[in-house]
C-alpha cells in the first residue's frame, strides 16, 4: 500500500515540555488491546506501576487523569514518564499516533497532521507552498478500481487546481469553489450571528473556549477571508481531512462548505481575539477550534447537518 502525506509533514516534531497546549493535558487516552497485553506482560514492578494509573470501564481502559485533567505520566517537565523510563515503544497507539490522522483508500494511505496540535498547527499555517502530497512509501499500484474513489480523487484535485491557483485572489479561487459546488456565499460569510448561536450550543473541553467564542460574538461582524497563505492552508486542510467522507454519502458540496466555514470562523475569532501577532493568534485559534470543534464527531456532525439543511434551503 502507497503512503502519501502533506508536504509540510516529514518536518514534524513533537515539542514536548515546550508545548504550551499538551496532548497529555485533558483529553481521555484510552489503550489498545495490543498495548494493554504488551503493558500485562510487563516485569511485576513495571507492570504495577502503570496499572495503578489505569481506569477499566465497559471493556475499555484508559489513563486515569488527575484532578486538573493531566495524564498521570506527565511530569512537571511536560515530558512523558513512560517514555523517560521504557523508550517510545511503550506507548500506546493514540500516544504514538497523535496528532497524525489516517485517510484510507483501496489502494493508497494518506496520513496528516491534525490542527489540533500546536505544532502542527505552526508547520499547517506557515507552509509557504500550495498544498501538494508527497509519498512517503510507493508501491507497484494501478488505478483505483471503485469509480466513487476515482469520482473522489479527480473532485478532489480540481479543488486543489483552484485552491492553490494563486495567480488569482483568493477571494476569487473562494467564489470558484462556491459556484461549482452551488453554495450560497451569504449562509457561509455573512450569517455570522446564526453560526455563533450554532458554535455556542457544541460540546465542549475547556472554558478557555467560551471565552474565544464571547469574543466573536462582539466583535463587528467578518464577512471575507483574507487573501493569504495561511487562509488557504486553513481551507486545504479541512479539505483534505474532511473530504473523505463524501466517499460514503456523496455529499462534497456540504463538506466544501465545512471547510471554508471553517476557516471563515477560525479568521473571525483570532481577528476578534487580537493580540500582537496576528499570526500567533490565527495559529492558537485554529489549534483551539481543531480541539474543540473539529476533533469532536458529535461537533462535526452538527455542522454539517446545519450547513446541508441551509444550502437545500438556498
Ligand atoms: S500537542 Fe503536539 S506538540 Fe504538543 S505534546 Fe501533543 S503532539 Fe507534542
């Protein structure tokens, strides 16, 4: 099987005790039945040490987090403890995984970077080139043989032809994408007051996230996007992560629109957020919305129906 990934992806590095945002900080971790056999046949003394912080309910186990939400292997030095003492391969698969997410096809993978990460993040919003995979591993392959996957792909990459086309605006490549897929501008960009009401009755993981959605809420509202690399990164992105599911529903104009409402909301909160580096702030907006938002399949699910249910109505 082909591995192919974003360009931008061989550079990344988890920054660890310098992450300001921990993966090892809030989420719930559960461990993998090969894991857990491996963490069972442990030397006594290790094997306690780690089951001792493990919590098993309904057939699954996971980490028991402290009472501020952090993994019990995170030290003070925001470095992992398990893997300080036994090495990376002791962890578990969303461990090792994080932040990575896989795209699956008959006869390719795809594996990203998920925004959620801070780092991630950076490497996403600062990539100077037009989105482009690369491979990672090739192998002998032919063309797909599912007509949806091969439908899949030639959409996908005339997306991207105009996406990246940067000699012109990207309010123009944005117009683009709307006409082919027959989107109302108006739902997406200028319906601020709705969307608001929809984001603030998600689910969600930290107040932190209250306050970036207080915020968009009184500011003026923001009805473009701006004409940069890092719009057009933010619009690839969820592109590329979520485009996927049309393979099953054959709905791509719902998903297109995802993903430029989702950078239209990301822009508006770190314009509406401020701060000295609109950059840094873009960055924290779209790791926060990542998190709270985009991880969260409930979340997803929402806007997604919303945005259907809003583009039959146009
Ligand atoms: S969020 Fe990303 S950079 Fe931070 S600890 Fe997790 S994987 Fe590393």
């Amino acid at each position: 099987m082909s591995l192919f990934a974003p360009a931008y992806y061989p550079a990344f590095r988890c920054i660890a005790g310098d992450c300001a945002h921990s993966c090892c900080i809030g989420w719930e971790i559960g461990i993998d039945l090969a894991t857990l056999a491996r963490y069972k046949a442990l030397p006594p003394k290790e094997r306690k040490a780690i089951f001792a912080h493990t919590v098993t309910q309904k057939g699954s186990t996971t980490f028991r987090l402290s009472a501020n939400g952090r993994c019990p292997f995170l030290n003070d030095s925001g470095l992992c403890r398990l893997i300080l003492t036994h090495g990376e391969e002791i962890l578990c698969d969303i461990c090792r995984e994080h932040p990575r997410f896989y795209n699956l096809f008959s006869q390719q993978t795809e594996v990203g970077l998920g925004l959620c990460c801070e780092e991630a993040a950076r490497l996403i919003l600062t990539h100077p080139d037009p989105f482009a995979l690369i491979c990672l591993k090739d192998t002998a392959q032919s063309a797909p043989a599912d007509p949806f996957e091969a439908d899949f792909f030639a959409r996908r990459e005339e997306m991207f032809q105009i996406l990246c086309d940067r000699s012109r605006p990207l309010p123009d490549r944005v117009e683009q994408l709307l006409a082919n897929y027959s989107l109302s501008r108006s739902t997406i960009f200028d319906s601020d007051r709705h969307w608001q009401s929809v984001y603030r009755a998600l689910e969600r993981l930290h107040p932190a996230w209250d306050d970036a959605l207080t915020a968009w809420e009184n500011a003026p509202p923001f009805p473009t996007l701006p004409d940069t690399v890092a719009t057009e990164q933010l619009i690839a992105y969820f592109l590329h992560r979520h485009l996927t599911g049309a393979l099953e529903d054959g709905s791509y104009g719902v998903r297109v629109a995802f993903a430029l409402l989702s950078a239209h909301v990301i822009t508006a909160i770190a314009v509406a957020m401020g701060g000295d580096s609109p950059l840094a702030t873009l960055i924290d907006a779209s790791r926060a919305y990542s998190e709270e938002v985009e991880y969260d399949e409930d979340n997803t699910a929402v806007l997604l129906k919303e945005l259907d249910r809003l583009q039959r109505e146009f």
